[in-house]
C-alpha cells in the first residue's frame, strides 16, 4: 500500500479551467469511483491552495499495489481528466511529494483495502 501527498503547480492564468476540471470530476463521480477500482486507488483527495498569485493542486491517495496507470486508461472520464491536467498543470515546475510521517489507518479498514 502506498500512502502518497504531492503538491503540483497550476499555470498562471488557467484558474478558471481548474474550477471546471474540479467540477468535471464532481459531476461525473460514479464514472471517476469506477476508474480508481482499475488504478487500486483506494482513497483519492484533491485539495487547493492559493498562495499569493500562485496556485498549487495537492493529491493526496492511498493505492494499493498493481493498479492501471491513468496514463494507460481508455475509460472517458479518464482521458478528460488528463486533458484537464496538461491544459492546468504546469510541467516546468517540479512536483513536490511529501513525505509521510505517521500513516493512521485502522486494522480493520486496512485489512479490507489489501
């Protein structure tokens, strides 16, 4: 199981297309469950940050092993998130992934996302 948190700068000027993206997924939320089942994403946040002039997407998951890459997905929704982050996210700037300190999940949950 991986436990994952990574910030990624959004392009200047491209705010009002995340307000779409994020709806997009909103909107379209039993398609988006369906495609995670492929990914073995068990657990998938998208948090939103402005700092000053400057906007960052956070994803946060938890994914267990041998999962379908997004990149690789036919599903719809899939290829429309994508075309979502290379229109949003700006690729000049390098991500950065947090490092988890402390992981708290209960036996019982764990057990059941493994």
């Amino acid at each position: 199981m991986f436990v994952e948190l990574t910030k990624f700068k959004v392009k200047d000027g491209k705010s009002k297309q995340v307000d779409e993206w994020l709806n997009f997924l909103n909107e379209h939320m039993e398609s988006v469950l369906l495609t995670l089942e492929d990914e073995q994403m068990y657990v998938e946040t998208i948090f939103r940050e402005n700092d000053g002039d400057q906007e960052y997407l956070y994803w946060y998951s938890i994914q267990g092993s041998g999962g379908q890459y997004v990149g690789g997905s036919n599903h719809w929704v899939d290829q429309k998130h994508l075309e979502y982050w290379e229109e949003c996210i700006d690729q000049t700037s390098k991500p950065i992934d947090l490092t988890p300190s402390v992981t708290m999940i209960p036996t019982k949950i764990k057990n059941s996302m493994t």
